[in-house]
C-alpha cells in the first residue's frame, strides 16, 4: 500500500516517536504496563503504515462492492438502503407475540424476528410432559399451523422480511410460514427472510439439538436444495457466530470457529450434489457486537474477505454473490448487565455504531432489562430508537466504510483474518467442523476463552462499570415483564381442539408419507409441507423424524 522510500521514511519516523515516548514514560506512565483489546489481545501504543507493510491495497482493501468485500458487499452501502432494522421478539402466545410485532411495525422497524420458546426450539408440543414450566417463557409457542396464523395475523408476508431463530426444527417452521403465506395469497417465491438453520452451533453453544450430525446436515441440504426452486429469495441458513460468542468466545475465535462451519455446509450440500453457485448466493451470518468497538469493526472487515477467499478458491464459486458475505447483528446479549441496566443503553450504542461502522446488513439491538427479563415495550422502543438515531443523526452512514485506511482497522483486520484462518485450518486437520465438534476441540477453546475473561473480571484486572466498580447501591428492579403461568394450559387447550377439530386422517397419512421420506434419500421439504397444511403439530412431525433419525447425544471428551 505504501512504496518502499515512505515506509522506510515511516520506520525511521516511529522509532523516532517511540524514543521519545520512552524518556517521557520515565516521568509520567501510562495508566497500565500493557493495553488489550476485549478479546485479551496485546494493543500497541500506536499503528503506523509500519504496521501495515506489504499490504496490497487493491487484493486485500479494494473498493466496496467488489472482491474481496473488506469494505462492504454493496457499492453505495447506507447511503443506497440502510440496514434492515429487525427487533428480536416473541414471547406467550402467538396472540401476545402478534400484538408486538404490529407495535414494532408501527414505530419504524423493517422487519420481524421471531424468538420460539424452548419447546419449540427442540421439536415438542406444549402439553409434552418436557415442556412442563416453559412454554412461552422465552419466546412464543408454536405448536402447529394454527399458531402461525395467529402469529402472522395482520401482517402481509409479501411486504416483510422475517428472520426465525429456529434449527434444529428449522425445515418445519419454514413449512409452516410457507404455507400462512399460501393462505394469504401470497406465493412462496416472494416470501423474504431468514431461518437460522445452523445446527453446528447447537452443538458447540446452544444446545438445542434434536437429530444426530449426520441426518441434521440432510436436512439443511434438503432446505438448500427446496428453497434454491422454490423459495428463491429466502435466506436458508444464518450460519451464527452470536452464539458462540454468548459462549465466552474471543472475536478471532467467533470468525474462525463460524466461518469452518459454513465451509461444513457447503461441503455438504456439494456432496448432496448442489451446484455450490445455485445455493451459496442465499446464505447468511450472524455476528455478535461486543463492546470493544474498534475490534469489532475489524472482525466484520475480516469475515468478509476470509469468506470471499474461501468461496473463491476452496470451492471455486463463480457468481459474486455466492462469495459476497451478508450478516446480520445482534448486540452481546452477555455483555448486560443486572447491575445498574439504563448503564445498557450505553452499552447498546457502542455496538451498534460497531456494527453499522462493520457493514452489516440487519441489525437487533437488545433491550436494557434484558439481563432481567424479557424486554417490556418502553425498553424495547428505546433499543430501535437507538438505531435510527444511528441511521439518521450520528453520520456515519454518509460514507462506505469510514474507517477504512486506519493503520489500527487494517492492522487489526489482518491479525483477526489470520487468527482465524490458523483456526479454520486446525478444524481442516481434525476431519472439519462436525469432527472437530464431536472431538469437544471447539468447545474447549471456547471454555478457556471465556475462563480466562471471567478470571480477569473477579481479579478486577477487566472493569465491567457497575459490576465490579463504580457500584451503587440499587433498589430491587420494577416494572419487569413477567410471562402469565396461564400460557402452558391455554396453548394445551388449544392443542386438545385442534386434534378433536381436524382431518385426522389426512393427518396420518402425511405423517406416514414423511416417516417413509426420512427413511428414504428423497427431499424431505414437500412432505413437512404436506403434513403442515394438514395441521399436524411440531411435536408429532418432529416425532416421526425422531424415531426414524434418533436424538443426538452429546459425548465430548474434554
């Protein structure tokens, strides 16, 4: 990026500064002996064209919009359309979770993302004795097609974009918001929107997993393979960094680990025998935005252009699209705090000026009672507004990529970009994600990440304001949401007339028909299908996929 005569001049210049710096610390030093980025990496006292020499502009920079993506994957970026503002909600029923997303509409968001209470999330219908306590306790019930209406009511499904943060039965809520849209009219090929759909993450992070590896990844092929005819516009897998960093992962590690498994996705559907440019154009990423701002920049700069390399070379995609990595954020969830929770709202801004300043293309920021309880309707307000405050008074949405060229941004981006490529290429080593998975590898790496930060947090070696200094005094929190005990019997209520109301018959048989589809290689995705718009329940399709495929049992050898 610089020729040789003003690196040289550059070099002499800093060794010059550092001189001086030296005599003048003797006197007054530095508040700490060593500086770290919120990942415990080593930060230098300044960044020079030094510490970006051999860097080539146009391979590793380049312009937004073009390859390698470092600084966008759209030309004009915010100043074309900006991010797609979409508030995570849904808790109670589909009634209560319905009222929200029409109140989120109507104060500017643009488009719905829909939290599934923990039944849901790993395939059992509300009156299931396991489901005991938690329906809709963290997210909305949906026990079938009927809930989905409800949830949907109002809402033209041809004029938003939805994200579901649902995996393990991804391919049955996808079914089931197909088929509200057939009952609105509206025809699959103009729904827009996400599943998350990124079970490997389950295993490393989550934990809600329902199917071995091996059928789980059949299933994500199957929706690849569907939806690249069917459901051209649906982005069919958010392959989740978030998660992973909830976890206690450093910011390389969220790249690196994310990033192998989506290298696992496209292995996979290329092995099912998808055309990697008829698929690859419809995945997606979600990233986490912590509180170190810089650092975080720099990891989105970097995802981008591993991402494009990796497309490029290791699978030889053709269409830019398929190389152009799209993400969305969400704020750390981990970073709030019980402690002093308006100190949030701070919190919030910084990483949503982190993500915006990144490039991302939709964007949830959390509430201030989160580390309390669920969002109540004055701080989930105050959370959107603290992004179009972003959009529209801050100015940085003016310019593409304005901290491109920042000899700390680039630097930083290409120690975040090589750190994780030394982790893609040990997970290679080890068979690739799932192995690596199942090895326990990942989740090691993770667990001493996240020992280290909790160690310096106690040793007071990290200030989390209000956690370990500059605490107060606090009266216990009021006003919290808190879920009605009554959801678990009115959404039983509501299963018992479903089965006493419907075709049972027709039921059967499409539950029959998928029981044989599971067993056999053929797309699975018509028969979900089919046995959605029959009514049956999420927990009886996921059961014939249960028995067929058993249940994944967690076995790492730490």
């Amino acid at each position: 990026m610089f020729d040789e005569k003003m690196m040289a001049k550059a070099k002499a210049e800093k060794d010059k500064f550092d001189d001086k710096t030296s005599e003048a610390l003797a006197k007054r030093p530095e508040r700490e002996k060593t500086f770290y980025t919120g990942s415990g990496d080593e930060i230098n006292r300044l960044y020079t064209p030094v510490d970006n020499d051999g860097m080539d502009y146009s391979d590793e920079i380049g312009l937004p919009g073009q390859y390698p993506y470092t600084r966008g994957v759209q030309p004009t970026m915010y100043r074309g359309r900006l991010w797609t503002m979409r508030m995570y909600a849904g808790f109670a029923t589909a009634q209560e979770s319905n009222a929200r997303y029409k109140y989120l509409v109507e104060q500017g968001s643009s488009g719905l993302s829909v939290a599934f209470d923990l039944p849901t999330q790993i395939g059992y219908d509300s009156d299931h004795q396991l489901s005991e306590g938690e329906v809709g306790k963290v997210g909305v019930a949906i026990d079938s097609l009927a809930d989905m209406e409800v949830l949907f009511d109002g809402i033209p499904l041809d004029k938003v974009s939805t994200s579901m943060t649902i995996n393990a039965p991804a391919s049955v809520l996808l079914a089931m918001y197909i088929a509200v849209a057939e009952k609105q009219g509206v025809s699959p090929d103009k729904l827009r929107g996400t599943i998350q759909n990124d079970i490997l993450k389950e295993y490393i992070a989550r934990g809600t997993y329902i199917f071995p590896t091996e059928p789980s990844m059949r299933l994500i092929t199957n929706i690849f393979e569907y939806c690249s005819k069917e459901v051209p516009k649906w982005n069919t897998i958010s392959i989740s960094g978030y998660h992973i960093r909830e976890a206690g992962s450093t910011a390389a590690q969220e790249v690196g680990f994310t990033i192998a498994d989506g290298i696992a996705y496209v292995d996979s559907a290329i092995k099912a025998g998808l055309n990697v440019d008829d698929f690859a154009p419809r995945l997606s990423f979600f990233f986490n935005a912590h509180n170190d701002l810089l650092e975080e920049v720099a990891k989105y700069r970097a995802a981008r252009r591993l991402w494009a390399k990796i497309m490029k070379e290791r699978f030889g995609a053709k269409n830019p699209k398929s190389m152009a990595l799209k993400f969305h954020t969400q704020t750390g969830g981990s970073t709030l705090t019980a402690q002093q929770p308006d100190n949030n709202i701070v919190r919030v801004a910084i990483q949503t000026l982190a993500a915006v300043l990144g490039g991302t293309q939709s964007l949830h920021t959390n509430s201030r009672d989160e580390a309390l309880a669920l969002p109540t309707e004055d701080s989930v307000r105050t959370a959107l507004r603290t992004q179009q405050i972003v959009a529209h008074e801050s100015g940085v949405t003016n310019t593409v990529d304005p901290l491109a060229g920042s000899y700390y941004i680039e630097a930083k981006t290409n120690e975040i970009e090589e750190k994780a490529m030394e982790y893609i290429s040990k997970i290679d080593d080890l068979g690739g994600a799932p192995k690596a998975i199942d090895m326990g590898y990942i989740q090691q790496e993770i667990m001493d990440a996240a020992y280290l930060y909790q160690r310096e947090v106690e040793d007071n070696k990290r200030i989390v304001v209000g956690v370990n200094k500059f605490q107060i005094e606090e009266e216990p929190p009021k006003g919290l949401l808190r879920v009605d005990p009554s959801v678990g019997e009115m959404q039983k209520e509501k299963l018992r007339k479903l089965r006493a109301s419907r075709d049972s018959q027709r039921v059967e048989k499409a539950l029959s028909e998928l029981r044989r589809a599971c067993e056999g290689s053929t797309n699975v995705m018509p028969y979900i299908l089919e046995a959605v718009r029959a009514y049956g329940t999420l927990g009886e399709i996921c059961g014939v996929m249960r028995d067929v495929f058993g249940e994944y049992q967690q076995s790492v050898n730490l």
